[in-house]
C-alpha cells in the first residue's frame, strides 16, 4: 500500500489504517468472536501495509487493548500503535464504565494500564479519546505529555475537538493528530477542524469513514443489523431515518459500479482525497472486507466523480442522536 505520514514528522503509515473497535465493542456483541480470525485481520492489515492500528482502553472495555497485545507479539514494530484514553471511568463500585475522566492522575494510572494491556513499551500515538468539561484540556494534555517525556508514548493526538481544543493544547504540547468522525455522510469537521489542521500540519485521522458501515450498503432496514448492536440505538440507523439515507448509499453504490469498485472503496476514496495526512481507518473483523478496504488505496476520483460525491445529500439523523 502507498504511505503517508503522520504529519510531516510523524511515522510513515499506510494511508489507510484499521480500526480495531469493533472487533470487541460496539457492533455486533451478541456473535462469538473467533479470536484466531480477529488475530489474522491485524497480521493480515501489516502484511497489506495498513500499519496504522487504532484501539482504546474502553474499547471491551479493556479486550481490545489486550487483544491488539496478542496480536502484535513479535510484529510490533511492524505497527504504528494509537490508543485512548478519557471515555472510560469507574463506578461507585470500581467496576469500569463508559464516562468521561480526564484528570491527570487518571492518565497517568492508565497509560501504564494500556500498555501492559497491549504488551509493548510505548504507543506510537496517545489520544484523548474526548473533552471532560470537568477538567480543563491543558491538564489533561500536561499529564499525556508527561507520558511522552517518560518515552511510554511518542506522540500525543485528540479526538473529537474543536479548533480551539486544539488551540490550547498544542499551547501545552504538540499535537501530532485530531481524531474525528468523517465520512461521506459526516462532513461536521470539514468546516474549520480539518482546515486548521491542515494548516498546522496536524494529521487527521477519520473515523467511522464508512459511515459505521451504512455506506458500503450492508443494511436496508433497521432489522438487518444484529441485536445487541450500538447502531441499533443510532439516530441515522432508525427505520424511518434509514427508509431515507438509502439513497445515499444506493448513489456510491451506483457510481462505483460505474467504477469497477467496490462502495466501501468509493467511500475510503473520497476520505482520502481531503487531504495529505489524513489517514482513515476503518473497522472490519472480516478478511475480505479488510482486503475490499485495502483497495481503495489505488482508487482514483477525478474531479467530476468527487464533485458528484460532494453533492451527495445530507442524511437524514444526527450522527449518534
Ligand atoms: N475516536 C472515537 O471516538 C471513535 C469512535 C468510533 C470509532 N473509532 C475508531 O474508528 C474505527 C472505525 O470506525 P467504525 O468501526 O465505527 O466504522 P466504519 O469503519 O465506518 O465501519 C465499520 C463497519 O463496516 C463494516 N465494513 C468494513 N469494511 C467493509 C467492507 N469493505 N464492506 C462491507 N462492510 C464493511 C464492518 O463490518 P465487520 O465488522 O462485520 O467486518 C463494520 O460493521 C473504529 O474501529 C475505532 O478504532 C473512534
């Protein structure tokens, strides 16, 4: 696969990477994993050079981070490792749930935590996985470049934030990447974040960049997606809403068969085609999506198929409420 780099002096990555979410979170919970497979995506996204690995300590929580560990034994410097941290805290009872915690002892017990997890040294890249009102986003960026100076990260990203966000922490440290959902059907950040970052020579990372795969064309009605799923409960993927977001997906469907492509690749395209350093990654437990996906690196939109993408109309739902 082609590279790029994180930023001008960031590390050389495949210009697409992989989400690895889903393969313990979010989608799809109620289907055993077969961890043989899940294993042989990561070796196989290293082997197609997709050297960009994304994971999160809330991602399980915990079992992808110990899953990637498994994984990268012996390939590990083969991958340019990102993890999170900031959307995980714990109950009354200590028990680990879905919350905002940004305080700065918080990051510097978890940074240890992820990396035993994951069985490596260092991640390549530590985000702050979202903004805690609570806590002011220049304590949070102190403790992660703390992480830094201790060599247990090497460089420091954010996710989900406004240009200001940025603003601020880069007056603490650095940033060498902004995380944010795009994708055909989510174009929120394309105003002002992707701008600055571009012009700060910020790497842009999408995520979701297959519209949580609505737009490969995987799901005419709500029913298609299995129980226990989190789009289930997603404003875009209700029946109603749905009924009416067909026709994006039917348009990239359309268009990459005039390709010769697939529609996951038609959508990764477009991704790519906004910028130098922005590198997406989508998610997949499957082999043959993942090798679809890797595909997408040769795919070239002229102008006139871009324009046609850019007119795509906007879908109907919030992208998560
Ligand atoms: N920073 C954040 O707050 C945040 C939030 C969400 C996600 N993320 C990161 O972004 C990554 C990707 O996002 P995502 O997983 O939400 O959404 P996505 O990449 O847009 O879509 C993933 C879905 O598309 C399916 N898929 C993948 N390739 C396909 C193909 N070629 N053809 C048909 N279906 C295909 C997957 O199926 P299978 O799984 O069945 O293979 C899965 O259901 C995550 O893994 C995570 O690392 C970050």
């Amino acid at each position: 696969m082609r590279s790029t780099t994180l930023g001008p002096d960031g590390p050389e990555v495949g210009v697409i990477g992989l989400g690895c979410m889903g393969m313990s979170f979010s989608y799809d919970q109620a289907t055993p994993r077969d961890e043989t497979t899940l294993i042989s995506v990561v070796h196989q996204a290293l082997d197609l050079g997709m050297t960009l690995l994304d994971t999160a300590d809330v991602y399980g929580p915990f079992t992808n981070e110990e899953l990637l560990g498994r994984a990268l034994q012996g390939r590990r410097d083969q991958a340019v490792l990102a993890t999170k941290v900031g959307a995980l805290t714990r109950d009354a009872r200590g028990n680990p749930v879905m919350g905002l915690d940004n305080l700065p002892e918080h990051i510097r017990r978890s940074i240890d935590e992820s990396l035993a997890r994951l069985g490596t040294e260092y991640v390549d890249l530590y985000y702050l996985h979202r903004t805690d009102p609570q806590v002011p986003i220049e304590e949070s960026v102190g403790a992660l470049a703390e992480a830094v100076a201790a060599g247990k990260a090497r460089a420091i990203g954010l996710s989900e934030v406004s240009v200001e966000q940025i603003k601020r922490a880069q007056s603490v440290h650095p940033i060498m990447a902004v995380q944010s959902e795009l994708s055909l059907w989510t174009r929120d950040w394309m105003t002002e974040v992707l701008p600055y970052c571009q012009e700060q020579d910020i790497a842009f990372v999408p995520y979701s960049p297959l519209g949580k795969g609505f737009l490969t064309g995987r799901f005419s009605s709500h029913d298609d997606l299995p129980e226990d799923d989190f789009r289930r409960g997603l404003a875009r993927f209700q029946q109603e809403a749905l009924s009416t977001n067909l026709a994006i997906a039917e348009r990239v469907r359309e268009i990459a068969e005039r390709m010769g492509a697939t529609p996951a690749q038609v959508a990764l395209a477009w991704v790519l085609a906004q910028g130098e350093y922005v590198v997406p990654i989508p998610g997949t437990k499957t082999p043959r999506y993942l090798a679809d996906n890797a595909g997408a690196a040769d795919i070239e939109l002229s102008a006139a198929d871009l324009a046609e993408l850019d007119a795509l109309p906007v879908p109907t739902g919030g992208r998560y409420f």
